[in-house]
C-alpha cells in the first residue's frame, strides 16, 4: 500500500497526524509517499513513520530549476506515481495541500482530509461558543447529551446527568440556545465506549513501571505498547477527537450483551497509564466543548469523523471486570446485648449495607460515606479502629473494590469522621 501525505509547511500538531497514519499502518509494510517538506506536516509524519520503522518515499522540490513551480509539479509527480490513499493536513486552506489532494482526486485517489485552523492573533480563546450545533450533531448520531458548565468539564450544579440527558432537538435548543455550556456525552444510554489517551500533566513526567519503556510518553503511547504486546492493530480507524491538553478520544460501539464501567488508568482492570475508559456511568466532554481550567485550556475537536467502529473483543476483554467472589455475610462480633450494643450493631450493619448494595458506579462513594459515619463512632471511642477498617474492607471485596484503593478509600473516610467525633451513651 502506497499512503501520499501532505499538508500545511505551518502544521504543528503532531497528535493529529499519529492519529492519522497509525489509522492506515496496518501491518507496517506500507510507503509513505511524502513532499519532503523539511517544515510542517512531512517533516512531522517522516519522523512518525520512520520512528514506526516505516518506509518512507522522499519527493522534494526542485526549487533551483523550477523555481515558484516546483511544488505544483513535485504535487502532480507524487500523484502521478501513484497511491492508494491520499492524506491531507489543511491549516487556513494550505493551497500546496489543498492542490495536491485536489490532483489525487482528479486521479481517483480517495483523500482524507484533516483541518487545523491557525489560532488568532492575540487571542488564545475563542470569542464565539457555537455548541448548539455540536450537541444536536451529537444527538443525531443518537448519543445522549446534556450541559456541561461553560468552558468547564463538569455537570451544572444539581443537575442529575445520568437521568437527565436527551437526543430530543426541542429539549436541546432550550438547554444551548441561551447559554454556551459546554456538550457532556453520557456513554451509557448512548451505547458508546470511550478510551481516553491522556497527557502527563508535566512535561518529561516519566511514566511508572512497567511503562518506562524507550519513546513511550503518554497513553497514546502506552496503548501502542498494549496492542503490540497484545499482537493486535492499533484501534485508531474510530471517531476520535483531540482534548483540551493534546490527548486523545477514542469511540467505540459498545458491546451488545455485555456491560462495561469506567476505568481509570492502571486501577482494577484498566488497561495503563494515561489511559482512561467511560462507558455506563461515565461522561466525556463532547467535541465542540472549549475548557478553561487551571490544568489546561484549550478546544475539544473531531479530527476523525469515521463512525464509532465496534469495540476490539481484546479489548472489551480487557475491559470485562473480573467475577466477584463468593457472597457472604460480613461478620460483625456481638458488640454487647444492651440497647447500647444494638445501636451499634445497627450502625454497623446499615453502614456495611450502604457498600454491599451500592450500584456499580457507586461502590467507592459509598465506601467513603460508610467510612467517615464509621469514624465518627471509632473517635468518639465507640469502636476499634481495626476493626472497622477490617468490616468495611470485607464488604468492599465483595462488591469488587481492588483491596489498595479500598483501603485509601477507608483510610480517608475514617480521618474524615474524626474530625467530628460521635459518642453513644450507654
């Protein structure tokens, strides 16, 4: 296979084009044709591809012959030579690119093409939010969609997301038409699977073991390294949109039969650093969305708009939580046979019920809410502090909680019911 990249001299995300050549790497036997600008887009897909160990096809320009029309004809010698996929990076129209696509078209080449407008002059942000119209294309689609705060990541105060999101046009244009909020997307009722590739939030953060490996900088990274090891293509041919801090977001279909949670990097059955996932009970900020937060500002663009391919089997596999161990009774000591120790005993039972019958998306919230009632009795003198540590850790096993996170979780609750004491007369 023959891939003819070009684009903007002035292109400078290379996240994009990642996205983009990794979508048609496959086995990695194919020739990037490239103009060998030593600026901009073909300087950046070279350096991605050779770093692949790709092979790259050079055609620069002639410019001591041909002068002003060396790139013209360098475009239509590329064509000419032939391709099976022709891949533009536009930045402000890049009549070079735009050229050339236009010459692969002609030559019944199929063209993808990726857009990246160059930013303002003195103006970081952008002045006009026009997400109405990203929410009702998100709803056509047929994903659920409610407000998120302008220029923010989070669900309107008291607003309840999970019952409250729509595909309806009418209920849309009330929520946007007045206020810029922001597109939340609730992954659940839309029958989608996001895989978040996120970006350390220092620059050379160094990534954790068993992901300190050579070239592997962010999740983009780390799930190239799963699929490699894995012996599976990278699964970037999807919808995928760019994040505020340069990450990725990554569609899928969800799987019928099987229901999937949310993941946060390596924790439970996450798949790596810097990866996240959101599926039932998880939102994602939708593309259109502009955030403006101390940790990163910057758009929510759709720079793959292929729809959503099913999720990989490997990696809903992946995803698939782990069986629950056998149910059984948490076991609390009779604590004494007075209305004091059946208090008490009452107090324990509710609290450990709050995490055994807590739904799937609520397991740690309801872990630290039993834990800080719990503490409030354990500073008060009421119960040992082991004790209670060793109940609610009992009950958080049998609702799957990894043990680590579950004992944070307890940890934090019990310093938190300290803080307000809580007695029981005798």
């Amino acid at each position: 296979m023959r891939v003819l990249i070009t684009g903007s001299r002035t292109w400078r995300c290379p996240t994009t084009i990642r996205t983009a050549l990794a979508s048609v790497w496959g086995d990695g036997t194919a020739t990037l044709v490239s103009g060998a600008c030593p600026h901009g887009a073909d300087a950046i897909a070279e350096r991605i591809w050779t770093g692949w160990g790709g092979r790259v096809e050079r055609h620069p320009a002639d410019w001591d012959t041909h002068g002003k029309a060396a790139g013209p004809r360098r475009n239509a010698a590329m064509v000419a030579a032939g391709a099976d996929l022709c891949v533009a990076f536009i930045r402000d129209h890049s009549p070079g690119a735009s050229h050339t696509a236009h010459l692969a078209e002609q030559a019944g080449i199929p063209v993808r093409r990726y857009r990246h407008s160059a930013p303002h002059a003195g103006r970081s942000t952008p002045t006009v939010n026009p997400v109405l119209r990203y929410a009702l294309a998100a709803a056509a689609k047929g994903w659920h969609v409610f407000p998120l705060t302008p220029r923010g990541k989070y669900p309107l105060k008291d607003w309840p997301w999970k019952e409250r999101n729509t595909t309806d046009p009418d209920v849309i244009r009330r929520w946007w038409t007045r206020t810029p909020y922001n597109v939340g997307i609730a992954c659940g009722p839309s029958r989608l699977v996001v895989v978040d590739l996120d970006k350390p939030e220092k620059e050379g953060l160094r990534p954790p073991i068993p992901w300190d490996l050579p070239g592997v900088t962010d999740g983009a990274d780390v799930l190239a390294v799963i699929c490699e090891r894995a012996g599976q293509p990278l699964p970037f041919d999807t919808f995928t949109v760019t994040t505020r801090r340069g990450g990725l977001h990554l569609y899928f279909t969800a799987p019928d039969g099987l229901t999937l949670g949310n993941t946060r990097g390596e924790d439970g059955n996450g798949l790596g650093w810097k990866i996240d996932t959101r599926a039932t009970g998880g939102y994602v900020v939708g593309p259109g969305s502009f955030v403006d937060l101390p940790d990163g500002t910057g758009p929510y663009e759709v720079i793959n708009r292929t729809p959503p391919a099913p999720l990989p089997v490997w990696l809903a596999e992946r995803l698939t939580p782990a069986p629950l161990p056998p149910q059984r009774p948490v076991t609390v000591p009779l604590v004494s046979a007075d209305r004091y120790g059946a208090y008490l005993r009452a107090a324990i039972g509710a609290e450990l019920a709050r995490v055994t019958d807590s739904p799937a998306d609520g397991h740690n919230n309801a872990l630290y809410l039993a834990s800080v009632a719990l503490g409030q009795l354990v500073a008060g003198g009421a119960l040992p502090e082991a004790d209670v540590t060793a109940w609610l850790a009992s009950a958080a096993e049998q609702v799957g909680q990894q043990t680590g996170e579950a004992h944070r979780t307890i940890a934090s609750g019990l310093r938190a019911g300290a803080r307000r004491p809580r007695s029981v007369a005798a």
